[in-house]
C-alpha cells in the first residue's frame, strides 16, 4: 500500500516537472498585445469572400486563435485558425506567422461559381495560412493592428473548391 502511495507521488512531481517545462516553453515568445479585435475582409476571388468581425487572442506565448464570423451574398462563415506568431526582428510589433485551421459555413439559395454549383446547406472547408501581422502600438502609441495573409483552402465538404484565399485584417488592440 505505501509502495502504491510512493510511485503515485513520484508520478506526481515527474507529471508537475513536465508541465512546468511546457508552460514555460509555451510562454518563451511573449507578443506586444494579448487581444485585439477587427474586421477581416476575404479575397473576392473566391465562393466564400465576403468580410467578417475579426477577434485574435494569444493563448500561450506566440500560440494564437484567429477566430472570423462573417459572410457574404449568399452564406454565413466562421473561420477558426490555430497560428503560430514569431517576431520578425526589424521592428517592435512586426511579426511573421503560420496558421491552420477550418471554415465551416452555410449555403443559401445554392450558389454558382466558377462553373461550379453547390448544394443548400452546411459547408467544411480546411485552411491554412502564412502571414504578416503588424502592431503598430509599440512605435506610436496608437492600439492599431494590421495584418495581410495567403494560404491554400480546400473544400471538404459540399464545396469543391481548392485554391488559395487570402485576406487583410484591421484590428484595435485591446490589451
């Protein structure tokens, strides 16, 4: 029973000595601003441009959630990226960043483009995206944060699209 209790608390420190490592390998590269809040408007050269409410948090160090509500003539999207942010190292506030994630949306009246028709109803599209983000509030004072990505986008479901979108983003940095 003590033995039991032993390898236990054992398991314990080793589990608490990793997840302190993690934390603080997470929070290695702290960015100039935590949240920030915008508008985010889509290429129009593909079916799902169109613009959208913006809103990216740091959840961990240079780990970020780049969450778009929006839409367009004939859908609603809620874009969710996952994006890694590092400094660019020419200026405070300037960074570069990778991101992964999904667009899921709804469909309305059907819709033509490019040749193609899709179905009323729910789409699922997989993005991914390379970008520059630039705060501006480290050089000037002034909570203002932009930012301008690319990246491949690939219909998963009822949507046969595959290409690259991009987007440009405007947003008050709020803390």
């Amino acid at each position: 029973m003590v033995y039991l209790i032993t390898t236990k608390i054992n398991f314990m420190k080793k589990l608490l000595f990793i997840t302190g490592i993690l934390l603080m390998s997470t929070f290695s590269f702290a960015q100039t601003y935590q949240h920030a809040i915008g508008l985010k408007g889509l290429s129009p050269h593909n079916p799902f441009s169109g613009g959208g409410i913006n809103f990216k948090t740091f959840i961990g160090g240079s780990n970020a959630l780049d969450i778009t509500l929006g839409g367009g003539n004939n859908h609603l999207t809620g874009q969710l990226l996952y994006e890694w942010q590092r400094p660019t190292g020419w200026t405070d506030g300037f960074d570069w960043y990778l991101g992964v994630g999904g667009t899921l949306g709804a469909w309305n009246n059907g819709n033509h483009w490019h040749d193609h028709d899709y179905d009323d109803g729910f789409f699922l599209n997989a993005d991914a995206v390379i970008g520059l983000d630039f705060n501006i509030l480290p050089n000037t004072n002034i909570p203002l944060g932009f930012a301008v990505e690319a990246g491949p986008s690939i219909g998963i479901i009822n949507s046969r699209s595959f290409g690259l979108s991009s987007a440009v983003a405007v947003r008050y940095i709020i803390k």
